[in-house]
C-alpha cells in the first residue's frame, strides 16, 4: 500500500510540471504543435493519476 501511494505521489508531480510546462510554453509564444504535444503528455499524466488512484 505505501508503495501505491509513493507512485501516485511520483504521478502526482508529473502531472503538475507538464501543467506548468504547458503554461510555460503558452507564455513564450510556442507553436500550436508544441503546445499541443505539451497538451497530450498533460493528459497522459492525469490518466496515470487518475488510474494509481483507483488502483489505491
């Protein structure tokens, strides 16, 4: 079970870095392309949350 909850934890940050990357990209004027690319690794992250969590 704590196993679990490191790996949620370990989803959890990367989850909020590709958050902050996405924004980061929009401030410095990216491309749509790497925005979106930024986007879709957001998405796979909270995925990954989202099924640790139920896996919990």
């Amino acid at each position: 079970m704590e196993k679990l909850e490191e790996i949620e934890k370990k989803l959890e940050k990367q989850f909020e870095d590709a958050c902050e990357a996405v924004v980061m990209a929009k401030e410095e004027g990216k491309t749509a392309e790497e925005i979106k690319h930024l986007t879709n690794i957001k998405a796979d992250q909270k995925f990954k949350v989202c099924l640790a969590a139920l896996v919990a």
